[in-house]
C-alpha cells in the first residue's frame, strides 16, 4: 500500500478553506470587471529562457525546472508577471493598448517553508498596459479599494507613495547613484526600527545629514496638505520630484470624487516596494486589526513591461492581492466563515417511500434558485440534522409521513435551533416561497 | 532579445477564450453547489509514486516527472481522481461520508499534440463517496444534465448504461473471462461500422452467435419500455444483469420526477466506457448538432476509489466535464459569444475638464451593479466607439460639455447603432437607472 502524504511545502484545500477561497476570488474577478479588466491566462509550464532571470537570484534558485518529454528546459512559472510580459509581446498587436487585464493562477517557488509559506500560492493580478494617464494609476487605487471592501474587511488602510518623491529627495541630496542601497534599507522602515535603519544606511556611506532627511519620511504624517507641503520641501528643485508630489495630491483628489471614504487612502513616504521596477505610483495596504501581517495588496506604476521580449515600449500599472496572506490574516482575526457546504438547504431523507417527493422539492428548490442538498441514504433524522448543523448550512427542511399527510413542513434554522413550520398545502411554489423567505430572514440577521 | 513563444503543446488564453471557459466554469461551480457538492484542491505536484500505475502505460509515460530541490521525485498531476483518492485516504475521516466534492483544476500530459490536443487542460470532476444509494447515481445524471442546460446547450443527449448489463450478457453468453476483449471491441461501437467491431470480434475467437447478440445492442432503440424488456431478454437469468436493469429502469423514472424531458436521458446498451473501472451506471453525453465531437461529459459509478492508499472501502460515482473539448465544440457550432470584455457599459472620455464628472458616473453605474470601463485617455469618439464596438460592449455612454450642460447623455447601442438620448437633469440616479433599463431592454432581445 502506499502512503497517501502531500509533498512537503504543499497541501491540500479542504471544503472550508476551498470555499472561503472560492469566495474571494469571486468578490476579485466582479471587481476586476466591474471596472473593465479582462481575465487571460498563460501555461504553468514555460520555455526556462522565460522564466529565468527576470525575477531575483533567489527566484531563479527556487524554480522548478525539468526537461521535458522533447528535452526542451522548461520551468513552471513562480509568479504572474513574467508569463505576462512575455504573454504581451506575443498578443499585444492584436489586443491594443491600452490593455486591462486580471489573471488569477497558480505559481510555485521551492522556497524555505518557514513560517507557513508555501510551494504553491495563488496569486490575483490586475494591471493595465500601454498607457501613462494618471487615471489608470488611480483606477489602480480604487480597484484595490473596491476589492477589500467588497471582501468585507472593516478596516483597512491602503498606503501610496510614489516612486519619483524618493528620487527626487535624492537628487536633491546628491544621491542618485546609491539609490539601490538607501531603498533597500528604507524599504525596512516599519518592520524595523527607525535607528537600526539609520545605522544600515551610515554604514553604506550616507552622509548623518541625508540619513535625517530620508528618516524623517517615516516620520511625517497628519493631514495630507500639511504632509504634501513637506514633501514639497523634501524634493526642493527637482522635476521628477515635483511631478511626484503633484500625482500623490491628484490621486486623493480624485479618490474623494470616486467616493472614497477619507482615511482609507493614506500618502506614506516611506513606502519603497525594495528593488522592485516601479517608478512612479507604489502601493501597500494593510488590514488594520493585523498590521503585523504585512500588505495584502500591493503594485504600482513601471516603465516597460516586456523589454527582454519586445521592442514595444509597455508602461504599465497593476497590483496583486495575496489571496493566502488575507486568508491567514481573516482566519487568524476570527473573520472567516468556516462553513463546510455552499447549500442553502439541507433535506432530509429519512422516509423510503417519499424518495420522489424529496426528488421533486429538491428540484422545485432549485428552480427557486436555492442550493439543496437531499441526503444520499436514507438515516436517523437526528443523525442527519447533525451533520447538517456541523456542515453550517442555514436551514434544514424535515417532511415525514406526517407532514406530508398534513401538508406541513419543518424548518429548522441550524444556528438558533428554531423551529418554524410552513404549511404548504402540497403546493410546491408555496414551499419555495416560504423556504427562501426563511432564507432571506437568517441573512437579514433575525 | 529573447523570443517570446509558448512550448509546444501549451496556449495562452486571450480574453474572449478566458471569458468563455469562465463563464462555463461559474455554471458549473453553481450547479455542482446546487447539489451540495463543495469544492477541495490538490496539489499540481505530487510524490511520484502517488501518480505513477494509476492510469494506464500511456499516461505513466506522459507524465511530466523529475526531481525536485530536495531530491525528491516528484510529477505533475495528469488527473483528478489519482489525487482525490490520495486526498480521500488522507482525509475522510475527517470529513465523514457520504461525501460530495467538485474539483476544477489544470491538468498536464505530455501526450501526441496532434488533432489540436493540448499539453495542458482543465478538467472539472464532481463525485459522491462512500455511498452506494441509488439516488447518488440519479444525482449524478442530473447534475450532468443541468449542468448542459444551464450552459444553454438547446440539444443534447445523455447516453447512460450499466455495466452490470453487459457483465449479465457476457455471463449468460459464458463470455466472462473475456469481458476485456469484448468491452475493448464494444467501445468501438458508434466509432467503427459494426461489420468492423464484428469481425475484430471474431478474429479474437468470440463465437459468432455471441457476437450476433452483442452487437444487436447497438441496434436497440425505440421507446425505453421496449428496450428494457429486450436488455432483460439479453441478461437472462444473470442476477447481476438483471440488476442492471432494473437500476437503468429506476434511472430513467427518477429523472422524469425530477421534471426531466423526455428524450434527454436515453439508454444506450452499447456504451461501456472501454477499460476505465467502471461497475455500474456508466454515462455519456453528446451535442445533438455534432455528435462527431464526441463525449462532453462522462462518468459511471466505481467500486473502490482509493484501495492503493487506506483500507477503507469508498464506493463512489461522478463525471468530468471536458470543458476544452465542449469549448471547442460550441465555438464549432458558432453557439460561442465572442466578447471581449465582461462589462456593461463603455463610458467615453473625450472632454478632459469633465474627467471628474467621468469618475462620478462610473462610480455611480458600479453602485448600481453594473461593470464600467471609463477609457484611460481621453481620445476621438469616434475611435473610442470603434474599440467598444469591437470589444463587444452592448452600450457606450457619451457625455460631452453640451451633454452636461443640457443634463443629458448619448446611450448608444452598439450592436444595433441605436442611440438613445437620456435625460438625466444632473441627477445620478436617474441616470443609473436609466442605463439599467436600456441594458434590461438589450438582454430581453429590444
């Protein structure tokens, strides 16, 4: 016999964890839609050319790659944007720009599994290509908006800055050729602290007065006109700088005309997304009651998607909800439905030679529009009620002899244990109206 | 510069393709809940020795298999049932029987990618476990046919048989133990003239009265009642053929209590589902319009799922939907809508000023639940209408500086170039209701 085991670093969904990933996936592709974007999709596995070096050494490390049955190198893809670079210059001619796009997929890096990571994730990207209108940035923002809202997270705060304000205080400080190594330590603020940052940054040579400076960013905060002022400041003379401030105070104002409720959008300069390709709109959020679980989503603004692939020049802005980080982060909040059934209705079979009414109320249910499961054997009405209730669905429906000779029927609201019964007369539509109406009740919380 | 291609055997899925199997995949998700049957996943890798022996020679050698960072020897999923049996054993205990699950997920086979076969596929299975109730095999049928309904496919046929039947036949005939060369040569039946099947027959030594009767099977036709005494004819005094029989009877009149139209579900003696592990119920089911194309949708009832993992015995019965293969055939067909985009309205951005007012309005058709692309740049109308129009967006709005100063809007059709003039007086709402209603008009065909 063999060992039935998942291979270490994977594992398998069950029906709660399916479900409530199922769910958010759901709310992410109607948002995505409802602002125009288009699902693709692209192979899991690509010609390894493809895939390496595009990432960091550490991806390239963690590749899966293999010959495959013609002795092509090939290597399964480790995250969404490098097949869609590449996705881009093949089709783009044929699409045109500019192109909205959302890709929902499975990626694998074999990566150190501490601290719950996986092999194997999901990620949900979202990005437009082929235009640098500051509304595609702030459609950008309130897709991400929409999206954790629609979730139905309470709280939430989605952090921005923009690439061209860190350049432009570094210009500023005559620092431009060091950029790579104050991002990396900048982009430890809020993770570490402001003094151990600093030390970083004095050890690579930068000056106590610019190391100040850029330390200041993560102090500043208040009321945004104060906070644009500063940065204002901060930037002094320079152009990309300025341009920079000036996108940061059009996308607030415009996240107001969209409706946006002031607070959730908030400017914070000291987020630099490491040595990442942005270079002008970043962004970060953050579930309020677990700051400490890192951002859930995060993208922003980059020059040219498909360089190594096209001589098209791609601009280009986007982000990506990590479906398993919000998961976890829900879950350990308590936030998660853990109901194991999608059904609305449970019916219960417990009386052999009713077998072809149930068949017949199942299917009156679900031309109603309810999701019914009828139990497969006929069992103990306790036995099944029991099952029903630990699975979560919302109401269970007992009819025997009785009720049938009657022309009743048991509601039982599995939470509150209530008990309703409906008269229905042998009239099915009655039993439909009166079964969703129960429905419509628990939703509505009475 | 590095070529971007896609390995052979592999595509992309560009936007009407994604939305089309979208739009399958959210039926299927809807109705396999309908049922109560929830969703699991499974790791894409597997420890090799979970995948290999499972399907047949042919599948061991289109594995995709290698070795992983730590040396193990790992392979990529070829279907979804070697992995559900492993998840079984691991996990039923937990999960209680009768258990229903859907699983909808990418599968790979290096196989021959002649006749526009892919590498790479989805598949989505639904199966109920650990139960041998008659009512599970119905449900199964009946998923299979909502299932094709609710795609809105306006004719097809659901081909079922009992493999109890034609063990009964061959038991009668004295043919048992060479029920493999029979079911080999049968399954060719409906393929292959049955002058061919009956001379393959004979060369490997069936008698030829036996062969006479086996094919007489294709031939059975007519009305149900008439087969079925012909089918109980063939079985003779074999209690397990007789059994089949009775099963395929009850079959057919539990969908008809189910409100199933007659002539949907039809009992074909000659399917046997070639080698597969079938034991019972086994079905089939085919486009009227292209028949050609083969099975859409297959299943049957199996003894044993995971026997090679845990000693637990878990009968069980489902199917797949081959959802590339009906794909293929709806877009043969032409029954395919070819849209480019899931959104309702194209809101044109022409008159920069109002970029604003632009953002009020898609903001307010969202609430509204309707899906909006506002253009990213603000562009000729007339070219922007072209995109829509292409696209296959059912209405643009065109709202310019008179439009806003007279409170009006342009609410163009665009497959019938209608154009509608709403008079909305500044008011949102009035406005979002009416697009709403000019949306209802086009989907009721106005």
């Amino acid at each position: 016999m063999i060992e039935p085991r998942t291979l270490k670093g994977f594992r398998d969904h069950l029906p709660a964890q399916a479900l409530a990933r199922e769910g958010i996936l759901d709310v992410a592709r109607r948002v995505y839609r409802s602002y125009g974007f288009v699902p693709i999709d692209t192979p899991a596995l690509e010609y390894l050319e493809i895939l390496t070096g595009k990432g960091s050494e550490e991806t390239d490390k963690q590749l899966y790659r293999f010959k495959d049955h013609g002795g092509r190198d090939v290597g399964m893809r480790f995250d969404l944007t490098v097949p869609f670079a590449r996705f881009c210059a093949q089709h783009i001619g044929q699409l045109g720009v500019p192109f909205k796009r959302y890709h929902m997929a499975t990626v694998w890096r074999g990566e150190n599994t501490q601290r719950g990571r996986y092999r194997e994730f999901m990620q949900c990207d979202f990005d437009t290509i082929g235009t640098t209108s500051a509304l595609a940035d702030l459609e950008t923002v309130l897709v991400v908006h929409d999206l954790l809202s629609q979730i139905g997270i309470k709280s939430f705060t989605i952090r921005i800055n923009d690439r061209r304000v860190l350049s432009g205080i570094l210009e500023r400080l005559g620092l431009v050729e060091r950029s790579s190594t104050v991002l990396r330590s900048l982009d430890k603020l809020g993770k570490t602290p402001p003094a151990a940052v600093a030390a970083e940054l004095e050890s690579n040579g930068i000056p106590a007065a610019a190391t100040a400076d850029l330390l200041s960013l993560a102090g500043l905060g208040g009321e945004p006109g104060g906070l644009l002022a500063a940065l204002r400041g901060l930037v002094g003379e320079s152009e990309g700088g300025r341009a920079g401030v000036a996108a940061l105070e059009g996308l607030l104002a415009g996240a107001e005309k969209a409706g946006v409720q002031a607070g959730r959008i908030v400017i914070d300069p000291s987020i630099a997304r490491g040595l990442d390709y942005y270079t002008g709109l970043v962004l970060e959020s953050f579930l309020d009651e677990l700051p400490t679980l890192g951002s859930i989503c995060s993208g922003g603004r980059y020059d040219n998607l498909a360089g190594l692939y096209t001589k098209q020049h791609l601009p280009g802005v986007g982000a990506s909800l990590g479906i398993d980080r919000l998961l976890a982060g829900l879950e350990e909040l308590g936030h998660l439905q853990s109901r194991e059934t999608a059904a609305d209705v449970f019916l219960v079979y417990f009386d052999q030679q009713h077998r072809d009414d149930y068949l017949r109320i199942a299917t009156a249910l679900r031309a109603g529009g309810m999701a019914v499961e009828l139990a497969s054997e006929p069992k103990r009405v306790g036995q099944q009620l029991k099952v029903a209730a630990k699975k979560g669905f919302p109401v269970a429906l007992v009819i025997g002899s009785d009720e049938f000779a009657a022309g009743t029927a048991q509601c039982k609201h599995m939470a509150s244990q209530q008990n309703v019964v409906i008269d229905w007369h042998g009239d099915l539509r009655v039993l439909v109206d009166a079964v969703h109406s129960q429905l419509e009740a628990i939703k509505a919380g009475h």
